[in-house]
C-alpha cells in the first residue's frame, strides 16, 4: 500500500506543470489508472473552486467533476497537444457544466450572505481581507454565468485570453469584453471597496 | 504619439489589464501595454485594484468530497463507453411535445421557417424585377387615342343620307366594326383585324361610302383635293 501511495506521490508531482499534465494524458490514453488518479487528484479542487462559481450544489459539482474527468479517460486518446491540458479539461467541464445547469435549471445564488454576520464589528486587516473575499464572492454571484466565467478563469486560474476563447468557444475579442463589462459592472457592486488599499 | 494614438493605447491597455495582472500577456502587446502604463497612472489604479480583486479569491473551498466522488468514479472506468449515436442524440431532449417543439425559442423548426421565409421572398422580389415586356398583349389595356390601338383603324364618311341599318351592313360587310363616332364631321372611326386598306377599298365601293381611309400603316395617297397646291 505504501508502495502505491509513493508511487501516486511521484505520478502526482507529473500533475504540477503543463507537460507532465500532457505526459499523464499519455498515459491515461493508455489506460494507466494511476495517471489517472493523479489527474483527477490535481483537477477535483481546481474544477470544484471554477463550478462553485456556477452551482452552489457540492453534490452537482462532484457529478460535473466526475463526468468531465470520464470524459478525459474515455477520450484521452484523442487529445492532440495542440492546447493546453487545463484548457481542454477546463473546456469539457464548462460544456457539462452549461449543459448540466440547464437541465436543473438551478438558479446560481448570491453566496456569503449568510456568511456576512459572522465576525461583523473585528476590525483588523484579516477580516477585512476576509469581508472584501465575501464581497467579491456575492458581486461575482451577480454577474451573467459567461461574464463571471470569463473572470473567473482569468483571475484564479490564471488563464491566457486565447486558453479562455477556446474553452468557452468564443473569439478573443469576445472574451476581452466580457471582461471589461464584468469590471464595470463588479466596480459598480464593489462600490469603492477596492480603492485605497494596499 | 498623436491624442488618436494614445486614446487607441489606453484602450487596448484597459482591455488587456486582467491579463497583465496574472501574468499571462506576452509579447509586443505586454510592452505596449507595460510601456502605456508608465504614463497612465488611472490603468495603475485599475491595475492594482485587479490585483486586490485577484487576492480576494477564490472563494472558500467547496464542501465536495473528493475521496467520496473518486470511489463513486472508479467503478465506471471498466464500463464501455456510450455507442457514438446515442451520444450525439443526447443534446436534443426526447419526446418533447408538440407545444414544446412550436415553443418559439425553438431553434431547429425557427431555422426552417426562416429559411422557406427566405425563398418566399426572393420569389417575390424575382417577380418585382422581371422586365414587364412578357406580359401578354391582347389583355393589355388600351384607350382608343394611343397609338396600337388605333393601328387598323379607318375613318369613314356616309353619304348624310344614308339610313342607319344601310350604314351598319356596309360596315360589317366590308370586315369592320365602329370603333367610334360619328365625329362633329359626320365621320365615323371604324376598327378592324384585317389589313386596313382593303377595308377601306371595300367600303370605297360602297356607293354610300364618301371618304374611307386608314389612319395607321403605310400612308395612304393623299386625297386629290388636299394634294393641290
């Protein structure tokens, strides 16, 4: 047992850079498991922090994690290396995601209100770091699904605008302006909470 | 740089701010937009708020099982993958019903709408801008005075005697029929099918008959009495 979890370890630490992504898909085409497990280790948390932008539900996320991660067993064969594996990871579960919400018709809620309350009146810097995050969080929740996506992608998993074309299927100008919209529009909701700090 | 030059600079440089704050722009665009900077100081505003925007996520983790969703996974490994044709029929919901498929948000039936629409169209336009010289003549609408409607008409002069019934027999048999008159000359306009100058020889022969001439066609001899000088 050990002896696999050092051999997990080492097939992991492929899962930290962009070529040993490729080269787990390699092996993954070739129906190595524990590549596999690896990949699905390093992109669980990855996806789980993209698709809570999209549902609040952990039980729907786990279920969009684990059909775009079949998906990449079943079609690790066919990718080709002419993108990025996060960006063709990211792509499928974006389509499952779309495709999954609609089917549920679940309406995406404004997340953090509940968490608001809690350390109300403690001025120091963490919890204002702490407040700004839950702000940012609810003024996120507010936005268009591929506005938010878009920065999403673009803040905390710090895509390139062509990775982010390609995962939401549009032209990169496209992406440019949901962006710049999704800025005014967060700046409006923010309401000067980004001005003045360090 | 002319205040053209640095309006489009300033605009590419906002647009391309987010990418600028996570590391990801490269090239001659990262210069120009890091060489913008430098004298911008509102894209360094905006810049370092991106940046505290980008300290503030992401959120907090999701409440999703990992241990839990990779054993629910593993089993499906071994199982065959979906055949190819039911996976491409997934996209389109099965059985809906037919007030779901006149839904008018659905696209596949609005797709051929529009197109018969189209064809409907370029039909009709077709029609607008067809020569007009196809249509028929004989149903041609025309008033007496204009010009191929007055081709094989005659004008023709009786005799101030001559009784009406005598005057409608020498006009039918001669091949005519009275297009109009009589004229406050006592002239009567006759139209005919046939070659205009034999009518008018055949009326001639009337003893009736005063004056026959044609009116359209080859110009006919003139009149002894107008040919004098």
């Amino acid at each position: 047992m050990a002896c696999v979890d050092r051999r997990l370890d080492d097939t992991l630490i492929l899962a930290r850079t962009a070529e040993g992504e490729a080269c787990l898909v390699g092996r993954i085409a070739a129906g190595d498991r524990l590549a596999f497990e690896a990949l699905y280790r390093a992109y669980f948390p990855r996806l789980g922090r993209f698709l809570q932008r999209m549902t609040r539900s952990s039980a729907l996320i786990e279920e969009i994690v684990n059909d775009t991660l079949l998906a990449v067993w079943r079609k690790a064969a066919t990718f080709d290396g002419s993108s990025k594996v996060s960006t063709w990871i990211f792509a499928i579960a974006y389509r499952r995601a779309c495709k999954a919400l609609q089917a549920v018709d679940e309406p995406v809620e404004a997340g953090g209100d509940e968490r608001e309350g809690l350390d109300a009146d403690r001025p120091d810097w963490q919890f204002e770091r702490q407040r700004l995050a839950h702000a940012v969080d609810a003024a996120l929740a507010a936005l268009p699904l591929a506005q938010r996506t878009a920065f999403q992608l673009t803040f905390y998993h710090d895509m390139s605008y062509p990775e982010i074309a390609e995962i939401m299927e549009c032209p990169v100008n496209t992406i440019k302006t949901r962006l710049f919209h999704a800025r005014k529009r967060l700046a409006v909701l923010l309401d000067g909470q980004l001005e003045g700090r360090p | 740089m002319s205040q053209v030059d640095a309006r489009a600079a300033h605009a590419e440089a906002q647009q391309a701010l987010p990418w600028l704050a996570n590391g990801t722009l490269a090239g001659t665009e990262l210069e120009r937009v890091q060489a913008h900077l430098q004298g911008c100081a509102a894209c360094r505003a905006d810049l370092a708020a991106l940046h505290l925007l980008r300290a503030a996520g992401p959120g907090p983790a999701p409440g999703a099982d990992l241990e839990g969703a990779l054993a629910r996974l593993l089993p499906q490994l071994d199982a065959p993958a979906p055949a190819p044709a039911p996976a491409t029929a997934a996209p389109l919901p099965p059985a809906r019903g037919w007030r779901a498929r006149l839904a008018a948000n659905d696209a596949r039936w609005l797709r051929v709408a529009a197109g018969l629409q189209c064809g409907v169209i370029a039909v009709l336009a077709a029609l607008l801008l067809r020569p007009a010289g196809g249509a028929p003549e004989d149903g041609a609408y025309r008033v007496l005075g204009a010009e191929r409607g007055a081709q094989g008409t005659l004008v023709v002069t009786f005799r101030p005697d001559t009784p009406e019934r005598e005057l409608r027999r020498i006009v039918l048999d001669s091949g005519a029929h009275i297009a109009g008159g009589p004229t406050v000359t006592g002239a009567w306009l006759l139209g005919t099918a046939g070659a205009p100058a034999t009518v008018a020889a055949r009326l001639r022969a009337q003893p009736a008959v005063t004056l026959a001439e044609p009116l359209a066609g080859p110009p006919a001899a003139p009149p002894s009495a107008e040919g004098r000088p």
